[in-house]
C-alpha cells in the first residue's frame, strides 16, 4: 500500500494524517489497516517505533461514534508512560472528529479527580490495567458499551503480572466486540490470551528491523 488514500478512512482522520506529515503507511499499518477497517479482530507482532499506535488508533477512532456519549474504546497499556504517548498519538489522529472525549486512566494519580472525570463518559479510554480496573469496580467506569478492544505490548503486560486483571476486565466487556492484541513475543501465555480473546484475527507481524531505519529519521 503506498498511500492512506488508498483506505476507507474518514475524512477528519485523512486530513489528521497529512497535519502529522504521514505520508505512507508503515509496514504494520499496511499490513493491518484494511482488515481492521472491515471490522476483523487482529493479532500483531510489532515492536515499539512500528507506526503501531496509528495502526490501531485509526482502526479505533474510525468505529467511533461521537454523538454518542458512552465509552466505546479501550485501550490497555502496560505502563503510565506508554499510556501517556499512546492517548498522545490518539489525540493528534482525532483533533478533527468534534466532541470525542478521550481519557488517560493511570495509577499514581489521584483517584477523586478521575472519578470525576467520568461523570460524562469519554468515547475513548487509555490507560493501564489496575486503575481501570479500579474505576470499573467502583462503577465509575462503564465499559458495557466498548465496541473496540486494544492490548498493547501484550507480553509485557504479563510480565508485570496483570494477567488475571486482563482476564476480570475482558470478562466485564461485551462479547461482540472488535479486539486487537499487539505483543512483542510469542510466550505460551500470549497465546493462550490470543486464543481467549479474540475471533477468528487477522495476523501481522512485522519484524523489527523492517521500518527501523526510516521510522529513526523521525525522532
Ligand atoms: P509507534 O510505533 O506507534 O510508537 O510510532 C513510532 C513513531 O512513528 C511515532 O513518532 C509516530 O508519530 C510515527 N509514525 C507513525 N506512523 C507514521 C507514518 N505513517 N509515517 C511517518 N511517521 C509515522
């Protein structure tokens, strides 16, 4: 694929794209885009610097409906500061959609304030897996409405031991659902998760090497 254009996107999310200066679609989102817009489940393997963040955000916030006031998306990071780059990333992608709302659901800040935050639903939540827990369990967060489920950097997430926290949250989403799984490594445990949650995927891998040298000219 040589060009976004060449995708269903929205017109708010093809005009984010140029304002970020994207031009062409890194392997991973080439590889990955067109069956996520169809609605496919998606399993990848993609490392951090992959343009994988824009490969499921576009997936995501395409799905979203703004009108609407509800929680449609989750997105579930191992640690606050990837939490943080990836709310960054969906923000940017979504400064032309009016209205959507997105919220970084962190530990390590305080708890009243993002219980307040809640009041109105955001339509997109990012955050890391204890606190949404948290803010599921104390009702503050509703995610009966999540139509879009991303775990990203899967493998690590389990290395921090949140694996029964991923299991209870997964529990607490609907069942028809569009789900994405992003990891770095294949251990048993991935793929038991893989098998778990997500429905017949389209798989992507991309190895590490293949956009690394064009993606370092970014940074
Ligand atoms: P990520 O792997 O999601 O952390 O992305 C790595 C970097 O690539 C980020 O700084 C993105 O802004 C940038 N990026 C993502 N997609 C593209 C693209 N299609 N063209 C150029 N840069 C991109």
């Amino acid at each position: 694929m040589e060009s976004f254009s060449e995708l269903p996107l929205l017109p708010a999310l093809q005009q984010a794209l140029d304002n970020a200066g994207y031009v062409r679609p890194t392997a991973i989102q080439a590889a990955s885009l067109g069956p996520l817009l169809a609605g496919r489940d998606l399993l990848a393997q993609a490392p951090t610097g992959s343009g994988k963040t824009a490969a499921f955000g576009l997936g995501l916030l395409q799905r979203i409906d703004a009108a609407t006031t509800r929680t449609q998306a989750l997105v579930l990071c191992p640690t606050r500061e990837l939490a943080d780059q990836v709310a960054k990333e969906l923000r940017r992608l979504a400064a032309g959609i009016p209205n959507l709302k997105l919220s970084l659901l962190t530990g390590g800040i305080a708890l009243g304030p993002q219980v307040a935050s809640l009041a109105h639903a955001p339509h997109v939540v990012v955050g890391t897996p204890g606190r949404v827990q948290e803010l599921i369990r104390k009702e503050a967060l509703d995610v009966r409405g999540v139509g879009v489920f991303v775990l990203d950097e899967a493998d690590r997430m389990l290395d921090m031991g949140f694996e029964d926290v991923i299991r209870d949250i997964t529990r607490r989403l609907p069942r028809k659902r569009q789900t994405m799984l992003f990891s770095a490594t294949w251990p048993e445990a991935i793929r038991e998760m893989a098998r778990a949650t997500l429905h017949d995927p389209h798989e992507a891998s991309i190895d590490a090497g293949e956009d690394a040298p064009r993606i370092e000219q970014w940074f």
